[in-house]
C-alpha cells in the first residue's frame, strides 16, 4: 500500500466506525493497482492505492474517512464515483469491464446502492431523451401533431425522473445521498432570490458540503451574486467564515487561489496571494500542487525579493540593474504608469509629491512608462511636472520590466526597501503616503 497524502485529510473517529473497502475486478487486462480519491471542494485529491491481486482482488486497510464523495481510479483517468464515510462500515464492489462507471456492481453499501440507483434512473432518462432527440431532428418541422407528442414525451420523461428520485430521498432520507440532493435543490431556488437567500441555503463550514462538488458551487454563487461589491471584499468574508477549521479555509483558499488565476481578474488572484499566502494571514501554508501552480504570483507577492539583474532603461539614456536602482534609498516606490491611462493622470500628482517631501527622507520615487512614443512620454512628464525618473523601453505592455514584476494593470504601485524586498504595494498615492510615514523613520522635507 502507498501513502499519498497527508493524515490530516482524514477525519480521525472512532476505530470502531473504521470503514472497509474491498471488491475484484472480473475482467482481462486488470491494473495492478487501484487508487481511492477524496473529493476536497473542486478538486480530487489521491488517499491510498493498493494492489489488485492476480484473481482481481483489492482490498483497502480499515480508513476513518470524513462522509462524502469520493472515486476509485484505475490507470489514472479511469474512475468511478462512491460515497463513503463512517455510517457504512463495509463497502463490496464488482467491476465486470470499463469504464468502471458503466460496469459497476454494489454487492454491500446502502449508501452506494443508493447511489448507483440514482444514476442508473439518470441513465435511462437520458436515453429516452437521446431517442426524443432522433425523432424530433428527423420529423418534418410541420408536422405539429408530432412534435406536440415528442415535447410531451419530454416532459413525461422528466417527471418520471423527478418521481423516482424523489422516492429514492424518501426511503433514504438520512443519507449523504439525500444531503447532496437537497442541498442542490436549495442553491437552485435561491439563486434568484438574491446572496442573503444562497448563504442560507449551504452552509459553507459544513464539512460534509466540502466532500462534494456543491463547495466549489457554493463558493461561485456567493462570488456572482456578490458582484456589486468588490470581489476581494467577498473573498474575505468567505475565508473568514471558516477560519475556525484548517481544512475547510485551506479549501477555500485554494478555491479561490485556482478560480482567481484561471479566470482572473488578475488583481484578485495576486490579492489573495498577498494577503493570504505570503501575508500576515496566512493561516496555513499551501500544499505543493498549489504552491507550484502560484510560485509566479508568489514572487512578486509582498515579502518577495525583487530580481536584481532587471534592466532599467531610463529616459536620460542611462541603463542600470535594479540592484543598483533599488539600493539607493531607504524606500523605492515604483509607479507603473501609461501615458494613455487616465487613472495615471489622477495619481500623478500625488506620487510627485511624495517624491519631493519625502526625496530627502529616505525615498525615491522611480516611474515605468508602459508607452510607445517617446514624444508622447515627454509631453506627460512636462505636462504633469514629473521630477521623479522614468525608465521606459517603449514597448507598451511589452515592457520587460512589467513581464517581471507581473504588472497587469496600469496604475500599479509597489514599495521596497533598500534590500528589493517588496513591503506594501498600495492602491494609490493615498494608501502609499500611509505606508511611507509607517515606515520612514525621519521627517518629511517641508
């Protein structure tokens, strides 16, 4: 048996409420080993594999596993989806082909017989409608007699489904089955009752809601439904909810960490990353998959030391590293910056008056035109009286030294000090005349 992951993915009870699972693989070309995975918010993530013996036997050691969905997985891709969890102590299995999911037997589980109805009812309905399907693109659009019948037909199939599921819950009504079913229906009908109405409808520090793909659509619609307010606002409340339980806010975080750095907006991703991985709260660290997948974000996050070989082209025709452009003063505060971008205009008055009343405290103030045309950079800092240097390599977006700092959006401020570690990266020259006065330790030029 081979180990991989961490312990503290399992729920630890009881030794005596230790669930069993066993089952054989009845058909040729068998692997040689099977695979158990835990469903942990949106992602899958691999517990305990175990060799499948020359008869096609397998059995796992007795496993104390948190209630909620899981799989079984052959050859990596091939998987099948099970519920598990201490109120069925012995699960039996027979597979008679591939792909496990079509060939599945449940010989013990009540809880995956359940199951495993379940979807044999969503199979058949969707084979009557593949067979409504077929009819409804062969017959003739104006045989209206026809397609009434096939639209009826439709619903007649949909109804049944509803009425077998429905009886399902009934005969079940304490299972996780039944959990997952209602939780669902809940979400549905209050999304368009508003976010008040979804948070009531899941409980996001519910472990048994973090076992299964709800987590991943609970966290969405409180994303969506949040919309008019800003989303790192929303990120902090969903993290703070669960802050009491490492496992759930860990999920969240990588919740949020992956649908941010997918999908953006960037600024939300680095946000979180900032604040939530190489921040003051940071309550637990990431694990390797992610840390690998943020390492780039992770870089230019604050506490991060900035590389010193970047170069810096400056409009007075000088080029010089930033180990030596950011080791001049005490604090740098770099201000990225585009000729074309209005909100750059509002903030340029206030970053040049941080450069005169605190040049000779301590901080120098440098600028990164994101530009094209040199004309065009010279006519802003004439018209803006910028007295602070401005590097450009007129390359717009193109700017190396934007692809290094991980610049995704004009204005962008970043602070560091004397050794290029980044210590604050403000939202505008308000919050950057805050971080400034907090960490000078002489009085600003009058």
């Amino acid at each position: 048996m081979r180990l991989l992951l961490s312990i503290s993915l399992l729920l630890l009870i009881d030794a005596a409420q230790a669930q069993r699972i066993t089952g054989q693989l009845r058909f040729p070309e068998r692997p040689d080993s099977i695979t158990l995975l835990a469903t942990v918010g949106n992602s899958l993530q691999p517990l305990v594999s175990v060799p499948v013996d020359p008869k096609g036997r397998f059995m796992f050691p007795a496993l104390s596993l948190e209630v909620g969905f899981y799989k079984l997985a052959v050859n990596d891709t091939d998987r099948v989806d099970l519920i598990l969890g201490p109120h069925d102590p012995e699960v039996s299995l027979v597979f008679t082909g591939t792909p496990l999911q079509e060939h599945i037997a449940v010989e013990v589980s009540a809880e995956n017989d359940v199951l495993w109805r379940y979807k044999a009812i969503s199979r058949a309905h969707q084979q009557a409608l593949a067979t409504i399907r077929t009819e409804r693109a062969a017959a003739s659009p104006r045989d209206n007699d026809l397609l009434a019948q096939l639209t009826a037909r439709e619903q007649a199939a949909d109804a049944a489904k509803t009425r077998e599921l429905d009886a399902l819950l009934q005969a079940h009504p304490t299972s996780y089955f039944a959990y997952a079913v209602s939780t669902d229906r809940r979400l549905m009908a209050a999304l368009p009752q508003g976010l008040q109405a979804w948070r009531d409808a899941a409980d996001l520090c519910d472990r048994r809601l973090l076992r299964s793909n709800l987590f991943a659509k609970a966290v969405l619609g409180n994303l969506q439904l949040g919309a008019d307010r800003p989303m790192e606002q929303t990120c902090d409340v969903l993290l703070a909810q669960c802050r009491s339980d490492s496992v759930l806010w860990s999920a969240m975080r990588a919740q949020l960490l992956e649908l941010f750095n997918t999908h953006g907006p960037d600024l939300v991703a680095q946000y979180l990353v900032d604040r939530y991985v190489a921040g003051p709260d940071a309550a637990w660290p990431l694990d390797e998959r992610m840390r690998k997948a943020m390492n780039e974000r992770i870089a230019r996050s604050i506490g991060a030391q900035v590389s010193a070989d970047d170069p810096w082209p400056f409009r007075s025709g000088s080029l010089e590293r930033s180990g030596v452009v950011l080791g001049r003063a005490q604090l740098t505060l770099v201000f990225f910056f585009s000729s074309t971008c209005g909100h750059c205009h509002d903030q340029m008055p206030g970053v040049e008056d941080l450069h005169k009343r605190y040049g000779a405290a301590g901080l120098q103030v440098i600028g990164v035109a994101l530009d094209t045309d040199s004309a065009e950079l010279a006519t802003t800092v004439r018209e803006r009286s910028l007295t602070f240097p401005v590097a450009s390599s007129y390359l717009a977006w193109g700017e190396p030294l934007a692809k290094s700092w991980g610049v995704t959006a004009t204005p962008s401020l970043f602070l560091l000090d004397r050794d290029r570690r980044i210590v604050a990266k403000p939202f505008d020259h308000v919050e950057a005349l805050r971080d400034v006065e907090q960490r000078l330790v002489v009085t600003p030029t009058k």
